[in-house]
C-alpha cells in the first residue's frame, strides 16, 4: 500500500481494502456522492477496480484518502484524476469529508504531498484544477499553490438542475518548485 504523510495527516492510495473498508463504513448517501452508485454491484466494480488499477482505456486515476495521524478518522480524499499518461497531463481533485474541517489547513497539507507526488511519480508535466467559480476557498487554495487561471469554460458543469460554469487553473512542472511551497 503507498503511503504518504505529513504532520498531521497519512494520505493511503486507495486499494481494494481502502474500497472494503469504505463499503462497510460510511453511509450509502457519502457512497453515492464518492462511488455515483451504492450496493453490491457499486462495491465489485470499485473493488475490481482497484484491483487491477484505476484505469478506463486511456485514463488514470491516483488517488489518496487523507486520514488524521492521530485519530485515524477519514478526513476526505484527494488526488489525480483524468490522467492522459501519453500526454502527461492530470486532473487535480479533492475533496473534505465534513464541514467542521474545512478552513484548519488539512488540503493545503496533504497537497504538499500530492502536488509532488504528480510531479515526481507521475511525471506529469502539466496539473489542471476545474473549480466552480463560488468556490472561493478551492480558488485561493490552488493560487497558494500557485496555479495559474487559464480560462473560463462557459456552463461546463450540470449540477443539481443548472449549469455551472468552471475556472480552469493550471501548474506546469516547470512553474513548480518545492523551496516555493505555501
């Protein structure tokens, strides 16, 4: 299993056993918002899945739940996805579980970790981040990273019956550099 760490957090890349565990756990509404779908087929497809590698036939996907260190409790998840290996390219994503944990640094945290992760273990040579323009706090949090916005992409999105539009922000390797973390 892989694992990455920071002071206060382990980030564990997801496995069949972070799946079944998952599966067993949380409440079939956090399964359906994670997965798109709950139950036993839900659970065999992302078991096989991790199984074999998160993979569709040009699509990667490097993903991480972030734990608390000291109480172990699942704080949210984060990492890679829409990655185009031929091209070197990914999807930046995350996500934090619950509310109360937002605003206390932990996806800054773990994004210490993940942002080199790509860079190095990947080799990916360019990160994008699609982020809903009222989401303020994603927004500031990748341009501390110092992702550069790139574009507007006009009703990208179809959520909860409306479209919504996204702000493309970029990080090329050559722009990154560890000594410049926030």
């Amino acid at each position: 299993m892989e694992i990455l760490t920071t002071e206060r957090l382990v980030l564990r890349r997801f496995t069949p056993e972070i799946i079944q565990e998952l599966f067993a756990h949380q409440p079939e509404k956090e399964l359906k918002r994670l997965f798109g779908e709950t139950g036993s087929h839900a659970y065999a497809v992302w078991y096989k899945r991790c199984k074999v590698g998160l993979r569709t036939h040009n699509n990667t996907f490097s993903f991480f739940q972030i734990r608390d260190k000291e109480t172990d409790r699942i704080l949210g998840g984060g990492g890679f996805h829409n990655y185009r290996e031929e091209v070197a390219r990914a999807e930046l994503g995350y996500a934090l579980e619950k509310e109360a944990d937002f605003r206390k640094g932990y996806m800054s945290e773990a994004l210490s970790v993940i942002i080199p992760y790509g860079f190095n273990e990947m080799k990916l040579n360019r990160m994008e981040a699609f982020i809903s323009p009222d989401n303020l706090a994603s927004i500031k949090l990748v341009q501390r990273w110092h992702f550069t916005h790139e574009a507007t992409l006009k009703e990208h999105f179809f959520d909860k019956g409306i479209f919504i539009d996204s702000l493309v922000y970029r990080l090329l390797k050559s722009e990154y550099s560890e000594q410049h973390h926030p």
